[in-house]
C-alpha cells in the first residue's frame, strides 16, 4: 500500500460540505490495502454523515516520528468525551435515538479499530462539543518502516511490489 504525496485536494460533498485531503509524505505501509481502506472509509463516511452542510472534513496522512498517522478531522457538533471509551464497541451510539434507519448500523468503528489492531496501530479519539472530533489512526515505525525496507530492496518506487 503507498500514499502519494500532493498538495491538498478539496472535494464538494453533498450539502454543501467539504472533503479536504492532504497526503504530506510519501510514507509507503505495510498492511492489508482492503482492511486499512474500510477503516479509512467507516472514518470519512462518519464524519461526513455526522458533518452539518457548510462544513469541513479533512483527511491527513502524514509521517509520525519513525511512523504514521491518518487523521480525518471534522468541524461537526462533537460529542461529550464521556462516550470516548465506549465508542469502539460493537452497536454503540452516542445518539440514543438513532437506528440503522437513520444511519448506520454501529458497527463502523468497532471495524475501524478491529482492523487497526490486525496492523498493530491504535486509534485516537477526541472531540469537543459544538467544535467536532479527530479520529487518528497511529501506525508503528514497524509498519512503515518494513515497507520502505521492501520498496528499496526490490527496487520498487511505486510500491505496488508484492
């Protein structure tokens, strides 16, 4: 798996809302591209359905130390950090009132943090009420730093080698 890296991009989404997307580094992963890609969308869809109209989500790859980080960050209405720790479980709502009819089925982040732990990476969670949340996903040198390893023996600069 490699990210590129560009300046940002901005993409409209429905209501008005923004996708901003920065890739900082090239920082190629070790990892199973289908899994970290779900993680990545539960994140984005997340934020964009819980983003009012008018409003921003950014996404940012960046290096971290001798590793990596994703973060999809977004200027929302946030949520107490009292359901912090709780979030990850499996059908877990902040909204009470919500159901799968509304939008979701409260699995996205019990996936999310499934598949991190499969690449020995740990999600991050913060938020604050009326000013939105920042989910980050923190990957080990250990993972980033294999894939570089493989990319120079093999000579591979697209990091698509297998």
């Amino acid at each position: 798996m490699h990210l590129k890296p560009r300046r940002s991009t901005v993409v409209p989404l429905v209501a008005g809302a923004l996708l901003l997307a920065a890739c900082g580094v090239r920082q190629p992963m070790v990892g199973r591209e289908a899994e970290v890609r779900s993680a990545v969308t539960n994140l984005v869809f997340n934020a964009v359905r819980h983003t009012p109209p008018h409003s921003e989500v950014k996404v940012r790859w960046a290096g971290e130390g001798e590793g990596a980080c994703l973060e999809v960050r977004d200027n929302g209405p946030g949520f107490s950090a009292r359901h912090v720790p709780r979030l990850t479980e499996r059908f877990y709502r902040v909204e009470e009132g919500r159901s799968r009819d509304t939008g979701g089925t409260g699995l996205g982040l019990a996936i999310v943090k499934h598949v991190l732990e499969r690449h020995d990476a740990e999600l991050r969670i913060s938020s604050t009420p009326g000013r939105g949340s920042v989910f980050s996903c923190h990957f080990p040198a250990e993972r980033v730093s294999r894939a570089s390893r493989r990319l120079s023996a093999t000579g591979d600069t697209d990091g698509r080698s297998g």
